[in-house]
C-alpha cells in the first residue's frame, strides 16, 4: 500500500512535468499566432491581397483617322466573336454540332475549340470563331435557349472603309512586335492588342493608342473572377485629322490606273497634302486580319512593290523636270540672259565624248524659254557646264532636292543631289566635266522622290516661301505653318514659270501642248520629264526601237511637275509613272485631269478653309 | 473473477450514482469545442449544412452516445479487454497493410457501410487509443520497483514498435510520430526510470540519419520544403505558404465569419480537414484562435484533474493517455498549419471533418468520463 501510494506520487509528479511541457508548447504556438496575425499582419494582408485581387487592362479604342472633311478612313467597327464557356454546357461537342448548322464552322475549328476546352478551366471562355457578320450574329441570338454556355462577345478592330485607296498614306495597324514589347506599355501585352506599323498609323501612335483602363477584380485560385471590385474606363485615343481629300484622292488613284507609280497634290500656299497615291497598294485591313504568308510573300515580291511608298520612298531620277533648277542657276549667276541662245545641232561635244539631244536632228538656235519648252537637252548641257554642279546642286537644295520633307509618313527617302565633295567622299574620285552634262538633264547621279518633285513645282508656284508638305492637321499639329523665305529673285521666277506656261499651252513645240487644260482660268504650267532607267548604246539609237519592243523594266519613268491654276496658283502636282515612257505621252495626261479636278473640287473645299491662305498671297 | 451478469458489474454503482458522477462538464466543453467545428465547417461550404457540417453533426451525435455508453461499462471490464481491443485494432492494421499490398495501392481505411452511414475506418486512429488501453493495462499490472527494471521497458516497446512500424508502411507519418509520442509518455507517466528516457533521445538523433533513408520521396520532400517553402511557392510549399498568409491576413480579430478571402477563394487548401485552423484564424482572428486553444486548454486540464483523482494505476494512465494522445493532435496540427513544424497530415481534433478521428476521440473521451466516474473503483492487477 506504502508503494502504491509513492506510485501515485511519482504519478503526480511526472503529470505534472508533462502539464509543464504542454504549457510551454501552448506558450509557443501562442507566440507563432502573436507573430503571424499581430506582428507580420500587414504583410500577410498584402499577400492575401495580391493573391484575390487580379489587375485587368481595359482596352483603349484607337483614334479615329479622316480626311480633311472629317471622313473616316480608319476607324474602328463592332466585331462579333463566338465564345463557348464548357462548364456552361452539358456537351460541347453537341453544341458545336449545333453552332455548325447555324453558321460557318470548319472541322479544323471544332477540333481546335475541342482541345482548348480540354485543356483549359472549364469556366474560361474558349473562342469559337472571330468576325461574324450580324446574320451570323442574329442567327445565334435567335437559337441561344437551345445553345447553353454560347456567348456572342463584341470587340473592336480596326476597320479601312476605303480598303486600298489611302493604304500608303494611313499604314496598317498589326501585332505587337517583339521590339515594341520592350517599351514596357503593360497594353502591348494583352493578346490581340495592335499598334500601327506604318504611315500615320505608325508615326501618331502614341497620341491615336490612348490609354489603358483598369479593372480590379477579385479571382479565386483558379483565377476564376469573383466579383469586379473596382473600374476605371480606358481613355480613346486621339482622332487625327489628315489633309487629305478622299474626293482627289480617289480620282486621282482612278486617273493612275493600273500602272505603278505615283501622284502627289500640295496646296502649294500651306503645304497641305491633298492626294498622295502609289500604285499599285495594298488592303491594310488585311494586314489587321493576319496575312497569310503566302500573300504576305506575293505582296513582297511582286515587282511593281506595292508596300512601298512610291510618292516618298520611290527615288527616281528627275529627268528634264529638273531643267528648271540648272536654269535658275544660270540665271541667278548671271551666266546668261533670256535673250543668249545656244546651237543645238543633236549634239554636245566634251572632251571626246558625245552627248545627245532627244531630238536627234537638234532644235537649232535656242533661247532659254525655248530650251525649257522644247526640253532642249543640248542648251542644258552648254549651261551647266558653265554653270557648274556645284551651283545646280545648291539651287536644286533651294527647292527642296536632296533631304526628306519630314512629312508625317514612313520610309521618306532623301534622294540624291550629287556635288564634287560627294562625289569625291563617298565614291573617292574626282568630278569629271560629263556628268555635270548628266545631271543638267536629271540624269546621272542625281535621285529625287515624287513627293520632292511636287515641292519644286510648289515653290516655283508659291515663289515666297520654302513650302513644306504636311499631312496631319488635328490638334496635334498647329494649323498655321511656318516656311523660310525661298529667296529668289521673281525676275528669275518669271522666266522659268514663263518657260512652264509654254510647254504646256504653246502649240508649237510645247512637249506637254497636248495635256493642257482647256479650261478658262484653270489652265496649268509645267515640264515633262523621261527618266532613262539603263544607259542608251550606240545600238539603241540606231535601232530606235517602239516602246511596245523594250521589256517592262527597261522602259523609261514618265515624270511631269505642275502646278495650277497659271494666274493665282495653288496647286502644285508631281506624276511619276515607273517604266510608263515618255513624260509628255503618259505622266503629262494624268497631272493634267489631277489638277483640273482639284481646281473644281476647290468649291467644295473653300468654304472650309480659306484661312488657310497666306498673308500676301495673291489667290 | 468478473461475472458476465449484472448489467453494470459488480462495482457496487448504480446507473444512478454513475450518472451523477458523470463529466458532464467534459460534455459541456465538447459540445463547445464541436460547436464551433460545425461554425467552421458550415463557413467552409461557403455557408451551407453540406456537405460537411451536417455529417460532422451526426458523427458527434453518434459519439456523445458512445461516449456515453463506455463511460458507463464497469472500469475493470475495460481493464479486462484492454489487450483485446489492442489486438483486435492490430489485426485492422496488419487487414489494410496486406489489401494495399495486394495491389489496391496504399489505402489507410477500410471501407465500412452501414445502413444509411457510410465511412471509412481508419485502423491506425483506433489504435491510438488501443495502445494507451494496453499500456495502461501493463503497467497497471506492474508495482513501483517492477516498472524501473529494464525487462519491463520489452513488453511497451512492442507494444508501440508494431504498430508504428505497420504505419510507417502505410506510409503515415503523423499518425507514427503520433504513437510513438503517446507511447513514450504513458512511459514516462508509469515511472520507467528516466535514464530509458535519456538514453532514447541519444538512440533517436544517433539513429535520423537512418530514419531519413527509411521515408518515402515525399514525405523528404515535405520535411525538405518545411525549411525553405519559398523554394517550391506551387509545389509542395504551396500548402504552408498560403496557410501563413490567411493566418496573417486575418490579423487580431479576423476577416469575419464567411469572409476568408484565402480559403473561400480556394487558395488554402483542404480547409475542411488539415487546414481549418487556419480558416478559423482567418475568419475569426487570433481571439477566435485563442478561444478554441482556451478549451481545448479546459478540456486537457480537466483530463488532468481526472487521471489525478483516480485511485488505480490504469486509470491514472488511460485518463492522462487519452489527453496525452489529444493534445498531441492539437500541438502537431497547430504547429504545422502555422509553418512550426512540415506537413504531416494530422487533423485538428473536434473541429477537422472525419469520421474516424471524432469516433475514436469521442471513444478517448468516454474512457476519460468512465475513469471519472470510476475513479475510486479498485482494479485487481493480475489479468482476472
């Protein structure tokens, strides 16, 4: 009994150590709850945050592009997208069997929507098919009972109303490129977002993209959403208004026809662009589609290269077009006079090398004004060699050769204005005395883009200022443009313009005599231009062969400036045919309806703008 | 020496002065404690009866009546059967060890369909309070001296050495630590001398490198990922990870009830079983966490104060067995859902959704009741 009881001591005793080493373990777990849910809190109230509440973008829409008259020419169109949330349905093989018989449904679709239902959440909405046309649309709607978990989800894309007719100038809109990833815009990331890759589109991104909203909603950890917790809407870009005349535009791209080149219109008192067409072009909204890359590859080998920007990134030789720019240098230096001839007998002689007129039997003796309506090569070759292409080039810089117009578009190019210092820079070599003879009739060296062409032919029009073209006139741009004073002499002016004026309205002799504008007060000044594209051998001349004879690519560029109306002018239009001939035959016909169509759409333009003319400019 | 008749024994007790010296206020603080289980639980569903809270009603039912029913059997019956149920919950054991080897893949329960009840019977939760019966039992039998000589350490080694082993096979590792743990305190409690005790601890650290070798790629792979669980945020760190968030989230006073962002928004895990804690420290705070450690406090002193009352070895024993064996459910969990100690997968008693573990603790806690109530009752020490 004695033993029992110290038993039971030894009993108690032992309880109550292990009574003391639950107290210490309760101290403890006690102590972790303190420090869990008093001390690191606020930290865990964070994780739980993050982990519940999901940031989603919202969207912005994109700017509205239009013309001048304000009509959309990108813009952005409701679309109508098929989605089908599986666990909404009981299967979906049977539903899609049943979208199947509504609308257009490949089998590929319905397998592609059947391995990404098994793949993911069954609540995560699976796209079934983009870009339903709203018969499709109400077709669905009026079958919803029967189609449990269908969805139809609108979005916006964008939309070109007038498919390839302004491609050039508003550019297309595309994926997200890998570069444009690195900017860091958290929109860039959202799938199917689309930024502009090229013209407008591209060069006012920034202003037409607007910005992204928000949405805070609460997931679970499937990241199914709950509830949305807070909302703020995206803010729609910027609309961008262009100078553009879709009126001219058009007309002017029907008046080009199929052939591959370019027409640029400039008011040649503000520089506004009023059509600016290379052909042949593309449908940018392909492009925002997704191009298949057997089109995308017909697009880039195609030979008349209809990506490309023809009225900015085309370089052509400027060809007698560019007979004006030598004649001002002459007259500017004093060189010669309206009154000095020169003898033009087919064929200039320098050193031991011979230079020919077009004309094969030579103009005779030939006055300036002549030269420039006849398009005498041999006057030109005798002045610049005086002249020298030092000067020309100065001049030819004058009147906007050689270095790109800054107009809001992509891939300008700068052309090319050869000198003795470039020559001996970039090529190593001395300036020898012929190929001053070559760029005397835009030859040779020397490259220019149409879009330069219609400047030369605005600044010869506007005779004040260094008129720069411009194609964006929103509120992003101030609408009062400011030119440096062109600073040359009208004397000079005059005889050139006189020059212009005959070879388009003198019936003798007048290259262009032919596409002049009959109407009265809108007649037209111009010059004409053939660009040779390969060296014209002996065999050649002797073979006087019919255009019909020579292969596509060997012809020659058709090229014609202008500007209208004679009296008061403010249009200056550049044509530039690739391969199309002879300037006075093809390119000449083409300015020639451009510019009378712009004189009688003035009407329809006047009354909104005739703020736009200069101080001091006569109209 | 025990006669079959009598329907409460010889003891001398009516089923009146048995009634009377029941613990009703152990059942009181149960039904508290199960109470706020069924809060928890109703929480869980996202405010609905099903699919939990109701069957954990019914199972707490079914054991206040158990618990009842043993709290009244004559106290040296159950000191007569003690071995019996040890082996009859070994065979249970030894049942699902060779139908998982027979090739149904490791299985831990045994599927058991009554009319209208249907669970599934986990052998190794019935043991847990079969080897506290049986140690009870042995060291009852042995006096003061008899229990310090080392031959009496062979027979509680076994004891506790098969179905350890059994378990470890399974594998379970919670439930293992859990018998070994109960075993060596019934141990310490009978007074083996303490030098067994020391002389253990210095086996157990020589022999880890051993016992690592011996678990499973996952259970290495918990203990591994309980050091660092930011190394594996969506694997098997996972589970700590987020049950620290929504402890921590929940902050002093909580969410509020229903509000859990963490375990409604499914990032906790098993918020019903091994994770409920951690849902109730969410929604109610680190008050409603001391609250329930605050009863589970009450229900272990009072267990306490029952194994101290009792009058015979075995009762000592099997009283302090059974609060032994439920405080280590409620440390184990606790620790592990506040990130203490890894994964292990036990549940927190009371308040966890499963039928096996309230069954076998409303079972522990009708022994508890049964030692109160027979506390002064003497029990022979030989094996009648």
């Amino acid at each position: 009994m004695r033993q029992d009881i110290d038993h039971r001591k030894q009993f108690t005793r032992r309880a109550l150590f292990l009574a003391g080493g639950q107290v210490v373990l309760v101290s403890g777990l006690v102590g972790r709850l303190y420090y869990l849910q008093v001390v690191e809190a606020d930290t865990y109230r964070m994780l739980a945050d993050d982990n519940r509440i999901n940031m989603r973008l919202l969207p912005p829409l994109r700017g509205r592009i239009a013309d001048r008259f304000g009509e959309g020419i990108a813009v952005n169109r409701q679309t109508y997208q098929l989605v089908l949330v599986s666990e909404q349905t009981e299967s979906v093989a049977d539903t899609l069997d049943h979208i199947a018989a509504l609308i257009d449904l490949s089998e590929n679709d319905i397998r592609w929507v059947l391995k990404e239902t098994s793949r993911r959440s069954d609540f995560v909405p699976v796209t079934v098919r983009e870009g339903l046309s709203w018969s499709e649309v109400t077709r669905i709607e009026v079958n919803l009972p029967e189609l449990p978990g269908v969805l139809i989800e609108e979005g916006q894309s964008r939309f070109y109303p007038y498919g390839e007719l302004v491609a050039h100038v508003t550019g297309y809109v595309g994926a997200v490129s890998e570069a444009e990833l690195m900017a860091s815009d958290p929109l860039l990331e959202l799938p199917g977002f689309r930024t502009g890759k090229n013209g407008v589109e591209k060069i006012f991104e920034t202003e037409l993209r607007g910005n992204a909203g928000t949405r805070q909603v609460e997931v679970n950890a499937f990241g199914r959403v709950i509830r949305e917790i807070a909302r703020q809407d995206a803010a729609t870009g910027e609309d961008l208004t262009l100078t553009i005349d879709m009126g001219l535009q058009g007309f002017a791209a029907r008046t080009l026809g199929e052939e591959a080149g370019s027409v640029v219109v400039m008011d040649l008192l503000n520089g506004d662009v009023l059509a600016l067409v290379s052909s042949p072009a593309f449908d940018p909204n392909a492009f925002n589609q997704g191009l298949t890359s057997e089109a995308w590859q017909a697009l880039l080998n195609d030979p008349k290269a209809p990506l490309i920007n023809k009225a900015i990134a085309g370089q052509y030789p400027p060809g007698s077009t560019f007979k004006m720019i030598v004649a001002m240098a002459a007259l500017e230096m004093g060189l010669m006079t309206t009154e000095d001839t020169v003898y033009c007998p087919g064929h200039y002689t320098l050193g031991n090398h011979t230079f020919h007129c077009w004309r094969r039997w030579g103009h005779g003796d030939v006055g300036m004004i002549e030269a420039l309506k006849q398009s005498c090569d041999v006057y030109f070759y005798d002045v610049a060699h005086q002249v020298g292409v030092d000067k020309i080039a100065e001049m030819a810089e004058r009147f906007g050769f050689g270095a790109v117009t800054d107009i809001e578009l992509t891939g300008e190019r700068a052309g090319l204005v050869p000198t003795k210092a470039w020559k001996e820079a970039v090529l190593g070599e001395a300036w020898l005395g012929g190929e001053t003879l070559n760029v005397a009739i835009g030859q040779g060296h020397m490259l220019s883009t149409p879009m330069q062409l219609a400047v030369m032919a605005a600044r010869i029009g506007n005779g004040a200022s260094k008129v720069m073209p411009r194609i964006a006139r929103s509120t992003m741009r101030p609408d009062v443009p400011f030119f440096e004073t062109l600073d040359i002499a009208p004397e000079i002016l005059a005889v050139v313009r006189e020059g212009m004026v005959a070879v388009v309205n003198d019936p003798v002799g007048g290259t262009a005599y032919r596409a002049r504008i009959e109407d009265e007060g809108m007649e037209m000044a111009g010059k004409t231009g053939t660009a040779q594209v390969r060296r014209i051998t002996t065999a050649d001349r002797e073979a006087n062969r019919e255009l019909e004879d020579i292969p596509w690519v060997e012809r020659d560029h058709a090229l014609f400036v202008a500007y209208a109306p004679l009296h008061a002018p403010r249009y200056a239009c550049a044509v530039v045919i690739e391969h199309g001939g002879s300037g006075s035959g093809v390119a000449a016909p083409v300015a020639r309806d451009v510019l009378r169509e712009a004189q009688r759409r003035q009407s329809v333009r006047w009354p909104h703008e005739d703020t736009n003319r200069l101080p001091g400019q006569e109209v | 020496m025990v006669a079959w008749g009598g329907r409460f024994g010889p003891d001398g007790l009516s089923l009146t002065e048995k009634l009377g010296a029941m613990s009703w206020g152990l059942l009181a603080l149960l039904l508290l404690t199960a109470g706020m289980g069924f809060a928890m639980l109703y929480s869980a569903a996202g405010g609905e009866l099903r699919p939990w809270a109701l069957a954990q009603m019914i199972r707490f039912a079914l054991g206040l009546a158990l618990l009842l029913s043993i709290a009244l059997i004559d106290i040296s019956r159950i000191h007569r059967f003690a071995y019996v149920i040890y082996v009859l919950a070994l065979v249970l054991l030894i049942a699902v060890e060779v139908k998982g080897s027979i090739g149904m893949g490791a299985q831990r329960w045994i599927e058991i369909s009554l009319p209208g009840f249907h669970f599934q019977l986990q052998p190794s939760e019935i043991m847990k309070i079969a080897l506290v019966l049986a140690m009870a039992r042995y060291f009852h039998g042995l006096n003061a001296e008899q229990t310090r000589k080392w031959t009496s350490l062979i027979v509680p080694c076994l004891l506790i050495g098969v179905p350890t082993a059994l378990v470890m096979r399974q594998p379970d590792l919670g439930t293992a630590v859990m018998i070994v743990a109960g075993g060596v305190t019934l141990m310490f409690l009978a007074g083996v001398a303490l030098r067994w005790f020391v002389g253990g601890a210095l086996v157990t650290l020589g022999s880890l490198p051993v016992a690592w070798s011996l678990l499973h790629e996952y259970q290495k792979q918990r203990v591994l990922t309980f050091w660092d669980p930011a190394s594996d945020p969506l694997g098997a760190g996972y589970h700590i990870t987020q049950s620290k968030i929504a402890l921590g989230s929940g902050g002093l006073f909580g969410k509020g009830f229903l509000e859990g962002t963490q375990s409604h928004l499914s990032f906790l895990p098993e918020k019903q079983t091994d994770f409920i804690f951690t849902m109730l420290a969410e929604e109610l705070g680190m008050v409603g966490a001391l609250l329930l450690i605050t009863l589970y406090l009450l229900i272990i002193a009072y267990g306490f104060g029952v194994a101290l009352r009792s009058s015979s070895q075995f009762g000592r024993l099997l009283a302090l067995g059974v609060v032994a064996t439920f405080s280590l459910y409620v440390f184990i969990n606790i620790a592990m859902v506040t990130g203490l100690i890894p994964v292990v997968g036990v549940p927190l008693p009371l308040i966890s959704y499963g039928g096996t573990v309230m069954i076998t603790l409303m079972v522990g806690f009708g022994l508890l009741a049964n030692v109160n109530v027979h506390r002064d009752m003497p029990i022979a020490r030989g094996s009648g």
